[in-house]
C-alpha cells in the first residue's frame, strides 16, 4: 500500500512545530497554563502522529530508547525532586526557590517545580511511547 501524501506532508510538517510547543508548556508551565503532564501529552500526541505515518518501525526509528527507561528516568527525577525537598529540612516535594544576580544574565530566578514537571513529562513522554509499541509491535521472543 502506497502512503499517503497528505498525511506525509502533514507529520513532516507538524511533527517538529508539536514537539518544540511541548517544550515551551515544559517550561513555562509553572507560570502559566502547561507543565510537565500536558507538555507531555502534546510530545506523545507528536509521536502518535509518527506512529501513524509509519508504525512501529518509524518510533523506534526516531526514538531508540526504551519506553521503560524514558518512564523510569521521569519518575526518578520527579521523586529525586522530592526527597531533596524533604532532606533539607522541609515536607516530601514542597516547593523551593533560588535567586541569582548573574553578570550576563541579570536577575534569574529557579524553583525546584521545573525538576519535578521535567519528571512528570518523561513519565508520559514514556507512558505514551510504551502504548504505542506495545500496540503495533510484535511479541519479544526473550
């Protein structure tokens, strides 16, 4: 069966545009609308897009690493984000904040609620990548 040209076209098209919008709720999720989860949700629906364009084949194409390990490494860093809040002293993932005067960069300001939403997108990021190889792949002989 020959592909689609429309659908060719299109992924190629938005698949780059969706993951870079997912980066950006990443990053500003903890002062506006977005975060780790729904930042999460548009890069898996961006994978979803290649899933359909070319199967099981073409994820593990442009994503070579186990599902398991990006889910694994998301919950990691989201409890790691956690543990180091209760070892200083304060309540399992109670937020904290730094802030800097950088000579070049001028006043910067870091909570620790980014580690934990970069935790929560692997976690989906993962999730979503295991569903879809899982779905359209073929059994493991091990």
């Amino acid at each position: 069966m020959r592909p689609s040209l429309i659908l060719e076209t299109a992924v190629g098209l938005v698949f780059h545009a969706a993951l870079l919008f997912s980066l950006f709720l990443l990053f500003a999720g903890h002062n506006a609308p977005g975060g780790g989860f729904v930042g999460g949700l548009v890069c898996g629906a961006a994978f979803v897009l290649r899933y359909v364009r070319g199967g099981v084949g073409e994820l593990r194409r442009i994503a070579p690493i186990a599902p398991a390990v990006v889910l694994g490494a998301g919950v990691l860093l989201a409890n790691t984000t956690g543990l180091l809040a209760l070892a200083a002293g304060g309540q399992f993932l109670e937020s904290g904040k730094v802030e800097v005067d950088l000579p070049l960069l001028g006043h910067v300001k870091a909570t620790s609620v980014l580690p934990f939403d970069m935790g929560v997108y692997l976690v989906v990021v993962g999730l979503v990548l295991a569903v879809l190889t899982s779905l359209g792949g073929e059994e493991d002989p091990s």
